[in-house]
C-alpha cells in the first residue's frame, strides 16, 4: 500500500488505489496506518482520499533493505529483488527515493479529459479541466500540456470565438508557437 502511494506521488481514492494496484485502504489498516503517521486520510465528498506522508516516505526508503517476507511468493521475491536493485542505485547515484517518482500529471489529465467526455473525442476547455484538477501546480499542469501537444491525435487548439472566453480560460491558457490556447480534443487517448 505505502509503495503504491510512493509510485504514484500523488494522492489516491480508494478507486484509485484499486485501479493501479488492486487494492483499498478500508477500516483497520487504514486506521493503524494513519495512527502510526504513515497515511493522511481524509474525506471528500464520499470518497476518502490518501496521501502518504513524510514518514511514511521514510518507511518506504527503508523497506528498500529489508530481506523478502517470508511467503511472499514469487511476486513478493521479484517486487524485493526490485527493491534491492533499486537501493544500489540510489546508493551510487546519490539520490533520495522521492526523486525517483514523480506525479504522472499528462495521465491524470487524460483520466480527466475522457472521464467528462466519455471517451469522445470531444472539445474541453482547459479551464474545465484546470477546475477539475486542483492537485496538480499550474507550471506542471502548462508543462505535461505542452508534452502532450507533441503527441499524435491530441490537439490543443485556440477558441476561435475569442469574445467566449472568460477570464477563467485566459488565465488556464497554455502558450503554444506563441499563440494562447484554450481547448484540449484527444482523438483517442494514449
């Protein structure tokens, strides 16, 4: 649970956690884990959403040495030998465990792009999506959009009404060739 959390750097729903990695955080564990400090939990709207912490990160790094559980099957001994090799290399490199993952914030707005157009290929206002993605810092949002206008089949185009654009939209606008834009159509999601 804590290394999904890690992997994916970001907060998580329980339909989240269930979609990456198949699991939830429900009841008894999720209590002890927030009581030991190593998950913030909290409620919005009906679902609970679960951050780990700064020592929760910490508990992560140290897992990185310890030796595999016994019966952990052979996916466990793989996940460890990962682990393991993963140690060395922040070992060598000087790196801390939190610099390796990163939010993957062209995919949480995919996710969002087909969650409000049901997977058509529909025109959405960067705005909207903005609004929808309060996690995410303006600069890494402009900057996984930029990223994801190099792609085939995504397009990030200019309203050619400028007269319906709100100051919502000029401040969600990202720059492209020098031209503001202000709508996301994805032909189909990658």
């Amino acid at each position: 649970m804590l290394l999904t959390l890690l992997a994916q750097a970001r907060e998580l729903t329980n339909a989240e956690l269930f979609a990456v990695a198949g699991v939830t955080l429900d009841g008894k564990p999720r209590l002890r884990l927030n009581k030991l400090g190593l998950v913030d939990s909290v409620k919005v709207g009906r679902a609970l959403v679960h951050e780990l912490t700064e020592q929760g990160a910490e508990w992560c790094t140290a897992e990185l040495t310890r030796p595999r559980p016994e019966k952990s099957g052979s996916y466990g001994g793989a996940l460890y030998a990962v682990l393991a090799g993963l140690h060395r290399h922040l070992e060598t490199s000087g790196q801390l465990l939190t610099d390796v993952f990163v939010p993957d914030v062209a995919g949480q707005i995919l996710r969002k792009y087909t969650e409000l157009t049901k997977g058509k290929p529909d025109q959405v206002r960067l705005s909207e999506l903005r609004t929808r993605l309060p996690h995410i810092p303006p600069t890494d949002f402009s900057e996984a959009m930029a990223r994801l206008a190099d792609r085939d089949g995504v397009h990030v185009r200019a309203e050619a009404d400028r007269k319906t654009l709100t100051d919502d939209d000029h401040a969600a606008a990202i720059v492209l060739g020098g031209t503001p834009r202000h709508l996301l159509t994805v032909e189909a999601v990658r």
